[in-house]
C-alpha cells in the first residue's frame, strides 16, 4: 500500500502479520540506494507481531526523490509509524539500514522500542580491512572485470554481471555465494546511485566521536548481531557497541552479510528472542 510523506513522495509499503502485545516491527533495507528484499526476516517475526516494510525514497518502488539525507530518511520512518498508528516500535536495520535504525533511535528516542543492527559497519577504520577482505575473495579476473563495468553505461545483462561482481564477496559460504548473489542481482529494480552518493558521503563524514555520541544516547535497547564470514570486520561494530548503554551482541558462526542465507535458525532464534 503506497503512504505519501509530508514532502510528497510516495513510498511503497508492505505489512504482514497482526498487532499484539509485541512491538510492531519495522524493517529497513540496505545499500543505501537498493530496495527492500526482506519478506524472508519478516517471515521470521509475523506471527508474533505485524510486520512492516518500505522501499526508502527514490529507491525500489518508491517515487523519486532528491533530498536524500539521513535526518529526512529517519523523518520518513517516522511519519510512517505515525500512519500505522504505533506509539512505539522495533526497527531492524540491514547493513546501511543498521545505520539509518541507530539514526532513528537517536532522533526519535521517545518512539524507539528497539534497535536490531544487523550487519552494519561500526565505527573505526572498517573500510581497510573490508576492502582488502573482498579483494582476497575476488580472483585478479573478478576484480579487472568489475573495474570496467564500474562507472560505465552497462546492459542489463551487464548489470547483472556488475551486482554479482560486487556483492557475491558478501556471503561467507564461498560455494553459493555467485549462485546467492546471482538471485539478488536478478530483481528487475535500477540502484539509485545518486541516493548512494549522498547519503554515503553525509556518512563517510561523520567523526567517529559523532557517532558514538549520538549512539551513547540512545536509551533503548540495541540488539548487534554480525556474521563472523561478513568482510565488514566484527571489531568496528564491537567499537560500536561498547558505547551503547543497553546493548547484546550475538556473532553468528559461519554466517556472512546475509545471515539469513547461512544461519536462518540461528537468526530466528535470535529476532524472536529479541522481540520478546
């Protein structure tokens, strides 16, 4: 069902399950500039709670937008639960989604049940070790290919080549990680890579004194889960985490990015654990 935010771009969303005394959920996609692709975490919460999700402006199957900063992704978030008529709810936050859930919980601490901050960066230097960690997945063939698609005008068959490329080196289990990236690559929805250029470059700016601070007030609880296969390294969030005051950490085994890929009983077990 489409909702229009207060600026007038229209926003895809889609509910599952039915309100009961757990918080309602609110799951927030990655990239930024991707699109929501999460039926599967929803799936995981919907029969002990509703369920809601959202491509974020100018993404997926949302209208266009070219404001694309956090504080007004956050505002949309907001304005959403408004609409769906909840006090207070739990936001699960995937990879830059992670970020933008922290971002919430800190901007809006009277509405925030909860933060999941499921495989998101940390703060530090996660960049050096994440860079050369996909390198050494990649084969020099891999990286040559994926440095001429970048920045060029591909095909949709290039396209797909391009995502596999860049997102295969995510998945810790290296003998489906081209068949799991493959899937992902496939969805018929374009990246917006201007949403991706400004809100990376508003985050890439951000001190890591600003961002532990902003996290130190967060007062609700914040659930970390990791994979230890995901190439973001798991000490950047554990950097993270040793500035919120009521937080748990929970590093999934032989999981990458997409734990629910590898470890889908494990991370159930976990989301549930955490909703209760």
């Amino acid at each position: 069902m489409p909702f229009s935010t207060s600026d007038g771009v229209r926003l895809w969303t889609a509910t599952t399950g039915t309100t009961t005394s757990a918080p309602p959920v609110v799951i927030l996609h990655g990239g930024p500039g991707l699109w929501d692709d999460y039926a599967v975490l929803a799936d995981m919460l919907d029969d002990l709670t509703v369920v809601h999700r959202f491509d974020q402006r100018g993404c997926g199957r949302s209208g266009p937008s070219d404001e694309q900063t956090m504080a007004r992704l956050a505002q949309d978030i907001d304005e959403l639960r408004e609409y769906w008529g909840h006090q207070r709810i739990l936001v699960i936050g995937h990879s830059f989604g992670a970020t933008l859930a922290l971002t919430y919980a800190a901007s809006y601490p009277d509405h925030a049940a909860g933060v999941v901050y499921l495989g998101g960066v940390g703060i530090g230097d996660w960049h050096t070790p994440y860079y050369a960690e996909v390198a050494r997945r990649m084969t020099p063939a891999q990286r040559d290919r994926l440095e001429a698609l970048t920045g060029s005008s591909r095909t949709w068959d290039e396209e797909i080549e391009f995502r596999v490329l860049s997102w295969f080196t995510s998945h810790a289990d290296r003998s489906m990680a081209l068949t799991w990236a493959g899937e992902e690559a496939a969805v018929d929805l374009p990246i917006n890579f201007h949403a991706n250029r400004a809100l990376a470059g508003e985050m890439n700016v951000w001190p890591d004194e600003y961002v532990a601070g902003f996290a130190a007030t967060i007062s609700a609880p914040v659930t970390f889960i990791h994979g230890d296969g995901d190439p973001r390294p798991v000490s950047a969030v554990r950097d993270l985490a040793a500035h919120i005051p009521h937080h748990t950490f929970h590093l999934l085994p032989s999981a990458g990015h997409s734990p629910w890929r590898e470890q889908p009983e494990l991370l159930r077990e976990v989301l549930r654990a955490t909703l209760r």
